[in-house]
C-alpha cells in the first residue's frame, strides 16, 4: 500500500492528486527555472507516442514538416495589430548578446556587456505566425504554389504567471500547422479538416471524448477570423481547451504581404490558417482518467502496455516462471505491445503491482508456478477485473484486452460528461450549477460581449464553444439565458483550465 498512499484522493484536494498522480508516475517534474517543468522520460514517451500518431494524420492529408527560427525580430510582432495586443504581455524577450566577468566571485561574477545591445531585441516565439509569413510571402508567387501545408513540432514560450505542470507552463512544446490557401472557401476547408482530425485523435488515441464548435470572439485567437476548438471536461468538472484551429482570413496576407498571382493573371492575398494542439494533452489525459491508485493511461498512448509479474519463492519456481515470462514477453511484442517483464529480485510482487498501477499500466499477467502447471496467467486490468487467461494465444488475447480497456475508458469519460453536463439552463439555476459543483451548462446565448463578461465576472465561467449541430440541444433556444433577449446560438459555458 506503501504507494497508494502517497497519493492524496482527488475528494480531498483535487490538485494535490493531480500533482501527485504526475510525480508517482514520474511523468514530470519541478525545474530550478520559475514556471518550467522537466518532462521525464515516462512522460515524454507519451509525448512521443501522441506525436507519432498526430504526425501520421497530418501527412496522410497533405501536410509536411519544416523547422523556423526560435526568435523573432520584434517589429514583426506588431505587424498584425491584434497579434500582438494577444502576446505583448507574455513574451521573453532577447536583448543582449554577451555576459562579462566582472572579476568578483560568486552570484555577481558576470553581468550583462551594455555594448552587447542588439539593435533590435528577438522575442522567443510565443506561436511563430510571424516568423512563418516572412517566409511565405518569399516561397508564395503563384497559384500554383497553393496550398501551402506546413507544421512544425517546436516548443513555445509565454510567461505565464500562475503555472500548473503540463496544463500552463512558461515553456510547452507543441506542433503548430500554418497553411495558405488560394480562397476562403478552401482555408475554411482546412481550418474545418484539422478540427477533425484533433477530434479523431482526443477520441480515439487519448479516449478523451470532446465537443467540437467555434469560439466567441472573445475567445477567438488573436488575429482569427474565428477560432475552432475541442474542448473536453475533466473530473472536477472544469473545462480544458484541447485544442484550436484557426481560420486567419487575409489578416497576416496583409500584414506580412504574402500575394500571389491568380489563374488569370490578377494578385491576391492568401487565406490562412494555423492549429495547435500541445503537451498540454497530457494534462487532460492525467486529469479524464486516472484515479486515486495513481496515473490511468489509455492502451493506445501507454508507455507500457502490459507488464509481467512473475512470482516465486524457491529458486526452482523462479528458473520456471521467468522462462515462460519470456515467451510471453516475445509473443506480446511480436504482437506488436509494448512489455516490461518485471523480473526485479528486490521487490515483492505487491510492491510491483503498485508501483506499475501508479504508473498506468493499463493491463498485468501475474504467472506462478500454479499457473505455469495449469497452462495460464493471471490477468488484473487496471481498472479493476481480474481473471485466468490461457498462455496459449496470449498475444491476440492481450491485444482484445487492450482495445476493450480503451473503449471502457472513453465510455466512461463520455458518461461522466454528460452526467455533468446541463441544457437548457436558466439564469437562476446557472448561477447554482456553477457556484455548485459546475460542468457544461447549455443555454441560449445573446452574442453580446457584455453578457459574456457578466457571466465570467459572477460565476468564473466563460464559453467553451458554440457548438456543432450534432453537440447542439434537440430544440434551440429562444432566449438569451443571462439577458433574456434573442438567441443567437446555443452556447456551452464551464468554467475552464
Ligand atoms: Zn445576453
């Protein structure tokens, strides 16, 4: 019990356990820099995992990888004026080039060489739409040259004053897409696509079940025409925004002047779009799944698959029971799973069950002797259930087990959502279901600023999204249900990570 128990239960204090799950499972950790984390080798093979699958999606429609500068001229940063009213307060800025010993010793042994001034300071990219336009307007002559699909895997800098590990940090790796479209119609199209494939990818790699819609403008990324957004609930009932896809419209075409020569011999600004999904995923993983036994992870992003346990007490039993653990190891791999014989010597097996429930494992085949004599392995699934299996077939068995958790794991997300969820609210009830406990409150909605406004400033809640048809009430709303003028859409509103 040893590792249980460091775990606070998410009843007592739910970020404490998120904390918690994060360290037992060792997937991060706190850095000697202020608001930046250590992303540990647990951690980041999730991350790799994620990317391999996201990476996967965005070529097989179109897309290709490149790689543009860490910093960015400043003045670049102005040149979209709503751009850079969204990043001005949160960037790092490069002004110096060189330290210089001062001939003292300890903390003061450098300072910074005033002659080292650059001419213009380089921000450290908070998103690199600037960065990235520069190089468009040069690349982009001609139609034919459109569309341009690029994304990049990068890592980003916002200095952020209150930080949580992997949902907000200072430093946060992503991927960002940019991409450049003849007409309207056709960026829309993309916006739309990447929208999809964030959606596909929530449910069906991390099992975490998502609406999909537009944002208010208020939300909207800074220099949109409209941002599209997946937006999961978590199990304290807040809302994460997992991800966004935006349509720029010809605002950074203007500004940064990427044209192109039309079929007919005219010039035309660029329609655009960039999306970002992060490792803030991570984050939302942790937070939908795990339980108070520590980090739940679905099969299909798990470090570790499935873990072997063999157990013994005399050297004879262990000789055996190692030897089938291998042949089980080499039938899951050549499965295809990723396995971790736990042949360690110094811990018992109890301690190795905990140790690898806190980790996530999502499944574990204990062999002993009897069960060598019987021709099967005991199978415990993470979530609960435990039953004999055969050795016979035990990688396609394996297999189905995984699948099955996978799917159980977004049925239950997916239930608990809509037990938290609330449509058709009113004014009264809206204030008590947020000042309660919270979820996703659906109502109709004004589209004045000034309500939003309200709302965030007595309950904390803001609009996640407007909804897609298929997330939308059976029967719209009339009303507006803060100011009880006409609906302009139904709204969805939690309050949010
Ligand atoms: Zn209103």
């Amino acid at each position: 019990m040893a590792q249980a128990q460091k775990i606070t239960p998410r009843a007592k204090d739910y970020s404490e356990w998120y904390n918690d799950v994060i360290m037992q499972a060792e997937l991060a950790d706190y850095s000697s820099v202020r608001g930046c984390m250590v992303i540990r080798p647990n951690g980041y093979r999730i991350w790799e995992l994620m990317q391999r699958a996201l990476d996967d999606m965005f070529k097989e429609t179109g897309h290709q990888n490149a790689y543009f500068p860490l910093f960015i001229p400043m003045s670049f940063l102005a040149k979209e004026a709503e751009h850079v009213e969204g990043f001005a307060k949160e960037v790092a800025l490069v002004t110096h080039t060189r330290l210089k010993a001062t001939g003292k010793t300890g903390a003061g042994a450098v300072m910074v060489d005033p002659a080292s001034a650059l001419e213009e300071p380089l921000v450290v990219r908070p998103t690199s739409e600037t960065i990235i336009y520069a190089s468009f307007a040069k690349w982009i002559q001609s139609y034919r040259d459109l569309p341009l699909l690029l994304n990049q895997w990068c890592n980003i800098v916002r200095m952020e004053l209150r930080t949580r590990l992997f949902l907000r940090t200072t430093e946060f790796l992503w991927q960002e897409g940019h991409t450049a479209h003849a007409d309207e119609a056709d960026a829309e199209r993309e916006a739309r696509l990447i929208l999809s494939i964030y959606r596909r990818f929530a449910e069906e790699w991390l099992a975490v079940p998502v609406l999909t819609g537009v944002k208010t403008d208020s939300e909207k990324f800074a220099g949109a025409l409209h941002t599209y957004a997946i937006e999961a609930l978590m199990q304290d009932r807040k809302a994460l925004q997992c991800g966004t896809s935006h349509h720029l419209g010809q605002n950074f075409a203007r500004a940064f002047n990427v044209q192109y020569q039309t079929a007919a011999g005219g010039l035309e600004y660029v329609w655009s779009t960039s999306w970002g999904v992060s490792t803030r995923l991570i984050g939302g993983l942790i937070m939908t799944h795990s339980d108070d036994n520590g980090l739940v992870c679905p099969p299909r992003l798990a470090p570790v698959q499935v873990v072997l346990v063999p157990i013994w007490k005399t050297d004879a039993e262990r000789a055996q029971v190692l030897e089938v653990g291998a042949r089980v190891e080499a039938e899951l791999k050549a499965a295809g799973l990723r396995v971790v014989l736990d042949a360690r010597d110094s811990l018992k097996p109890g301690a190795k069950y905990f140790e690898w429930e806190a980790r996530g494992v999502p499944l574990r085949f204990e062999i002993g002797p009897r069960d060598v004599a019987a021709g099967q392995a005991m199978s415990a699934r993470r979530g609960g259930g435990k039953s004999p299996v055969p050795l016979a077939g035990i990688g396609a068995t394996a297999s189905r087990a995984l699948e099955e958790i996978q799917a159980a794991l977004f049925t239950a997300a997916r239930e608990r959502r809509e037990a938290a969820s609330v449509r058709g609210i009113t004014k009264e009830r809206f204030i008590e279901f947020m000042q309660d406990q919270g979820g996703f409150a659906y109502g109709g909605f004004c589209g004045s600023g000034e309500c939003e406004a309200a709302i965030k400033d007595m309950t904390g809640a803001t609009v996640r999204v407007l909804p897609d048809p298929e997330f939308r009430s059976p029967e719209a709303p009339r009303t507006c249900m803060w100011c009880g003028k006409p609906s302009v859409a139904e709204a969805v509103w939690a309050q949010a990570y």
